[in-house]
C-alpha cells in the first residue's frame, strides 16, 4: 500500500467536497477510499442502457455519502459488487 500511494494525497470521502472547494484537485495526485454502503437496483435510462447507483462512505461520518453512477462497461462488470465492500 505504501508504494501504491507513493506521491499520492489521500483525500477521505467525507471531505471531497470541502477540498474541491478549497483546493485545486485536478493538479493533485489524489485517492479516495469509499465502503458500498447501499446500492439501488439497476435501472434503465430514457436511451434505454442500464446503469447503477451506489451510496459511498468513508464510515468516518455516516451522513456524508456520495452516490456513485456506474453506466456502460463498469456497470456490466461491477453490478454485482456486494454492499459493505470496499
């Protein structure tokens, strides 16, 4: 893990939004790390594609969650992810 993360910032999920605020993420070398902490059953969109939603957290604080849409390939190979993965 610490090769992996070598150079990198680690940004938690609760505090994405307060640092795309304050800082300039799209210059940074950043990770976030997110728990599937409730998933909506697929659905189709007007074009008629499935796609997923995914409630994240970083179980640091639990009212701070940010939903993840998943369409096309990443959908086809990530549906199935269990809840509670990470």
């Amino acid at each position: 893990m610490d090769r992996k993360m070598a150079n990198r910032k680690l940004i938690r999920l609760s505090q994405i939004k307060s640092k795309i605020a304050t800082e300039n993420l799209e210059e940074t070398d950043w990770v976030t790390f997110g728990v599937i902490v409730r998933k909506v059953t697929p659905q189709s969109s007007n074009n008629g594609r499935t796609f997923s939603i995914w409630r994240l957290n970083d179980l640091r604080d639990l009212n701070q969650c940010v939903s993840l849409f998943l369409f096309g390939d990443v959908h086809k190979e990530h549906w199935k992810t269990d809840q509670g993965t990470v």
